[in-house]
C-alpha cells in the first residue's frame, strides 16, 4: 500500500526542472499563486539598477506563477496591506525609508510567519533600527570598486543556491558588512578575497544567506549592484530562490552551521562501494543507479556525532542514509545490523521519508511540512547520541528514536547512503559531519542498556524517547557496554521522583566497581516534573568501558531514570564580554557582588561588570556566577549573580542559533520585553528565535 505524502506531488515530477543547471529560472509549477511586494525606497545613495531590478522580479513572477506589486511609498507598511503578500523584497534600499509606525507593521508582518528578502543596499537601511539589522543579517560597511570576482557556494541544497557550481565567477560591487553573520545566519555562499581586491573580512566574507528571524524568513544577497545583474540567468535563479524561500513555497535548513568537516564534497576518497550498482560522481553530486548496495564511509567509525547531507529524488523513488552498521562489504549488513533513516517519496508510514526504516514512523504532520517535493533538495541531520538518534529535516525535528535491540547499538558504527536499484534515482550533496568528540556531551537513554537487575523500562509522557528506567528500588543496576569514558568529567541525569529520591552510584566494571562519583535525586516535586541532577566525576578510566549505574536510597520507588550525560571535559577558558540585544553588553548591576544582584543588558564599557569567563557550562564575573535565582523554571524567573555551586542554577549551554538555555528549567537567556535600553533585567523565557535571546560569548 503506498500513501501520498505532500502537497503537488502528482505535478512535482513534471513541475520540476526548476533551474537545475539550466540558469533559467523556473520554479516548479506546484508553487501556489502568491504575491509579492517590490520596495525601492531610498534616502541616500539611489542605485541607477533598481528599474532593471524590478522588471527583473515582474518577469520571474510572470514565469512562476506570483504576481509583483512594486512602490517606494513607506505608506504601503501598514497590517492590513502587508497581509496580502508572501514576501517583502527590499531591492537596493538606502537610509531610513520607514517611520515608527511602518517598522512595527513590517516587525508584526514578519512575526505572523511571512518572509523578507534583502538585495544588495538593503544591508544599506535602517542603522537605527535593531529588529531589521538582526533580520537582514549584517549592515554594510564599505566597497571597493566593481569588479570580477569568484563567489564560493557553501549549501547547494537551498534553493537560491542549487543550480550553482561549487564555485560562480561573476561581476558586481562586492560589500564588506560591519559583522560577520555566520553566528546567526546560514551562510550560503562566501566571496574568495583572493580573487578580487578589497575584500576586508579576513577570509571569511558571506555574501548570500538565510536565516529564520522573527517568526519569518529571511533571504539576503550581496549581488545587485549593476544593471547587467538581473540580465544573467544564474543571478535571476538566485533571486527566484531567494524569494520562493521567504515565501515559504521552499523549505531549508537556514540555522547557523558551524565545525562541520566533508566527508564528501565532490571527492569519494575514503568511501567504498558494497553490493552491485553505485553512484556516478559528477559536479560534486552523487547520483545512484543499479542496486541493491550502500555506498559507505569506511575511512573511520563514528560514535556521537551530528550528520548532515542534502539528498534529492528524481520522482516516486527510494533510497535511505545508513547508520550504526558494522564494517562489511555486504550491503544486507547495514540493513540487517544498523539502521536505515528512509528517503522515498510514498509508502507506508514507517516506510517513508523520515522513518526509522520498519521500526518508527517520523511525526507526519511535521514532515509533510517541512519537506520538499520530488526534483528538489532537502537537507537532513541525523544527531547521535548515545543510543537516540533525532532525524530534521530541513531544520525541522520529525523524528526522535531510541535503540533498545541489543544486537544493534547507535554509539558505534559506520554511515552510508543507499542505491536501492534501477529506477530508483536518488541524488545525494554536501555530506558532512561534526563529531562530539572528546570535548562533546554524549547522552544515553537509561533503558538501552546492555544490563539490568530490578528496574524496568516504563512509558512515560515527556521523557526523552517516551520511556524511561523506572521501578527503581535500592539494590537495582543498569549496565551500559561499548561507552567511550575517555575524558569523561562529569554525569548529567534527567530524574523524575515522586518518592523519596536517592543516589545515583556511577561505577565501571561491574555493579560493584570502583565508585567513580554520586548524583543525587531530590524528590522533584511530582512524577510529571523532569529536573536535572548532575556530579564530578574522578578516577575515571580512558576507552571503551562498560558503565555501571547503581542505585541506592531508603524505602520502594525512589525515582525514574529518563537519561544520563557524559561531560567530556571543559573546554578551556575563554574572558570578555558576552553580547547580546542591539551590540550591548550582559552587566552585573552597578558592579555589585552581593549575592542576589540583577543581572542586565547595557552599554559595552569594557568594566569588570561586563568580563565574563566561561568554562564549560559556568559563566563567571567579579567572582561570582550567572544563576538563575531559586533553581526556577518559570518564565521571567530573575538572572542573577550568586556564589559559584556547581548547580543546574548555573548550568548554560549555547545553542547553535545563538542562545544561552539553561537546561533546568528548558528555557534561554532573556532581555525583558525585547527592550535594548540601558538597565533592562535579564531573566529566563521560553526560547525563540527573537534578538532579545541572541548572545555571542568570548
């Protein structure tokens, strides 16, 4: 039985010859009517290509079935008229062009989930106002003179970006931008400095990128400054892209991306081929034919690691990236001992893109809207930790998986990508990984173990994976072989009690090995509240070991065990100020070091006030730590300076989009109100995508 997944799908095959390495510029006709609004205004320098620019986007529209109204009247930023449009393209904007009013109808319109798209000047605009630069990604600083240079293509999935090479030699006025946005932004694409004369950015000059922001989408390039620029087709397919992205018609995966190393870019060195067919290599593409067989990286094993590749079907298709398998020339290996993340565009439910292959189904809903059709590009990531696995697609959870088969295990293995047979053409891009490494957490779902004596596996709403390790009484143990204990610092667990809580004993070796260190479980309050309970670990033995969980405490029922972290170490030390809202500066309140003090966003001065250490997961200055007062967990709960205890309180980890979350209480590090003044109070808030969360540390 074979299902029908997404929107268009019965025209995707057809629609779709949106400008594969045609340069022309048409998108698929599944895209649903829409309408865009072309804005022009300037009040400084007036770039004499703007008339070339708007016909240039009237002619796109025309082709790809969205309509263009274009203005330079501020007046046109009102609610009720921005709700008629997908997308808001600012084209070669200068100087303030909108009053107070327009700037919050076009904040409101980007919250209501609608997209924007910068060209060129736009990075020109509005200095004075925090929310656009944060939306457009970077402002301009300065330009050399117009000139030939070579553009290189970091993400060939996103649409504005796949018809390109690897590398585009074109001509245009080539910014350099006050910041550099690859904190807070996807980068699509980079100028090479060394092709041209004036580049300013050190080596790493983004010129096209992506971003989510606000509730919308953000779309930017550099390019756009001469006329000729909207005559070449491969300029015009950007901007298509660009737009169709904001204008949520194409889904990518635009969070930041950062410490990610190739493990196939164009080159196939260190893959081997098992079983018959394989891929032909051209145009750093990877394109399947014959099959049944997995073409696999056997250069090295990876244990916790976060995988990402683009991959695109032809059609109705199949395909799927392998992981956790062991080394093999037999493809049925991977099948039969690893696990299968499917790619095929129909089938059963646990058959289907984004399914854990025969074992879970992805969330449905999510996926249908995060992915797209056949004859376009979708990114996945596959996280790995310990025995869990969470698949995105297109930046977008739809999957979260725990191992519980002992004769397969996540925390070792190889990775692939399947050629399932003639007919079925699958297209593979960019695959790249980041390990944790030594320095990275490695969480484990309690009940994979490899071991156990009393306690018991329980389904539980809220815990990571659905289960946890309950029934938890003194005397019970849980084993886990395989574990990686090189480095490993410190344990972090998520606990559940109702009871009257307990110890946890870490040991290696067996249940009654050396004691490495103890965790101890409160009672947290009820069995629906998760808290996290961590300890220092010492004497811990480097490589592969099997871990032992001992579990002590007085009466029946002590707690549940969702899962556990391994800290790898801390990273080294790093002093200065950390940034957030509007370029300001966290501070601690008129230099205090009372216990209890507010901590607040203020102008950068370079003070004591404002020198922070971070060390793992603490954040320090005038020798106290950043805490959240009373362990809270509710929104607004106060920031605060307190004597350092090693607490949840004052546990903080940076998320790739730029927050600060403090895992306690699931929730990120907040500027009140969104409000960039002097002495605006810092609390807890649930996390979002807005400027008021973003921070960059030392």
């Amino acid at each position: 039985m074979r299902n029908l997944l997404r929107r268009g799908l019965t025209l995707a095959a057809a629609a779709l010859a949106i400008i594969a390495g045609t340069g022309t510029g048409q998108a698929t006709a599944a895209d649903s009517a829409y309408k865009v609004l072309v804005f022009s205004k300037t009040a400084g320098f007036r770039h004499d290509s703007i008339p070339a620019g708007v016909q240039a986007i009237r002619d796109l529209g025309a082709a790809n079935n969205f309509t263009v109204d274009a203005t330079e009247d501020g007046g046109a930023f009102t609610t009720a008229n921005l709700a008629q449009y997908a997308a808001v393209v600012f084209l070669s904007t200068t100087g303030d062009v909108l009053d107070a009013a327009q700037q919050s109808a076009f904040q409101s319109y980007v919250g209501s989930g609608k997209g924007f798209v910068g060209v060129h000047a736009a990075a020109d605009t509005e200095y004075d106002w925090p929310f656009y630069g944060e939306l457009v990604g970077a402002w301009f600083s300065s330009h050399p003179a117009i000139q030939q240079a070579t553009v290189k293509v970091e993400d060939r999935a996103h649409a504005a970006t796949a018809h390109l090479g690897q590398s585009w030699t074109r001509t245009d006025e080539w910014y350099n931008y006050r910041t550099n946005p690859r904190s807070s932004a996807h980068v699509l694409a980079t100028l090479d400095e060394s092709s041209y004369s004036g580049g300013t950015m050190n080596g790493d000059h983004p010129t096209t990128w992506c971003k989510s922001y606000g509730g919308g989408r953000s779309f930017y390039t550099g390019g756009g400054h001469t006329a000729e620029s909207y005559g070449e087709s491969a300029f015009r397919a950007q901007l298509l892209g660009g737009i169709r992205y904001a204008a949520g018609k194409t889904r990518a995966d635009c969070r930041p991306e950062t410490g990610y190393t190739n493990l196939y870019d164009g080159s196939t060195t260190g893959w081997s081929q098992a079983g018959p067919g394989g891929f032909t290599n051209a145009g750093a593409t990877l394109s399947s034919f014959g099959g049944l067989g997995v073409l696999w990286y056997s250069a090295k094993e990876f244990h916790a690691y976060s995988l990402k590749l683009d991959w695109k079907l032809a059609g109705d298709d199949n395909s799927g990236v392998f992981i956790g398998f062991p080394a093999s020339a037999d493809p049925w290996s991977a099948v039969n001992n690893g696990y299968e993340i499917q790619i095929d565009a129909t089938d059963t439910p646990d058959h289907t893109t984004g399914s854990v292959y025969g074992f879970k189904s992805a969330d449905l809903a999510a996926r249908d809207a995060a992915l797209n059709p056949p004859g376009e590009w979708n990114t996945y990531e596959l996280l790995v930790e310990g025995e869990r696995v969470q698949v995105l697609l297109n930046g977008v959870k739809i999957n979260d998986f725990t191992n519980t088969d002992p004769a397969r295990s996540l925390q070792q293995g190889y990775i692939g990508i399947q050629n399932h047979g003639d007919g079925d053409d699958a297209a593979f891009r960019h695959i790249r990984i980041k390990e944790l490494g030594a320095t990275g957490d490695r969480t484990v779902e309690a009940e994979s173990y490899s071991g156990v004596s009393g306690a018991t596996p329980f389904d539980k709403a809220g815990a990571h994976g659905g289960k946890t390790l309950g029934f938890i009484d003194p005397g019970d143990w849980s084993s886990y072989a395989g574990v990686d204990l090189t480095g490993v610092t410190r344990i972090r667990a998520r606990v559940v009690s109702g009871g009257p809580g307990g110890a946890i004993q870490v040991r290696t070796g067996s249940a009654t090995g050396p004691v490495l260190g103890t965790v101890n479980v409160p009672n947290t309050g009820g069995w629906e509240t998760f808290a996290d309970v961590q300890a220092d670990l010492t004497g811990v033995p480097s490589g592969v070991q099997t871990l032992f969980l001992t579990y002590t405490g007085t009466g029946t029922g002590l707690f549940d065990l969702d899962d556990f972290t391994l800290v790898k170490g801390n990273p080294a030390s790093r002093t200065g100020p950390v940034k957030g809202l509007a370029g300001k500066c966290l501070d601690v309140a008129g230099a205090a070091t009372a216990d209890g003090t507010q901590i607040q966003l203020y102008t950068c001065n370079g003070t004591g006030a404002q020198t922070w250490t971070v060390t793992g997961r603490q954040l320090k200055a005038l020798g106290k730590c950043l805490d959240v007062a009373g362990a809270g967990t509710a929104n607004g709960t106060k920031v605060q300076l307190w004597t350092c205890n090693n607490t949840t309180a004052q546990d903080w980890t940076p998320q790739s989009d730029g927050t600060l979350r403090n895992p306690n209480s699931g929730r990120c590090l907040d500027v009140t109100g969104n409000n960039p003044a002097d002495a605006t109070p810092v609390t807890i808030w649930d996390c979002g995508t807005g400027p008021n969360q973003k921070w960059t540390l030392p």
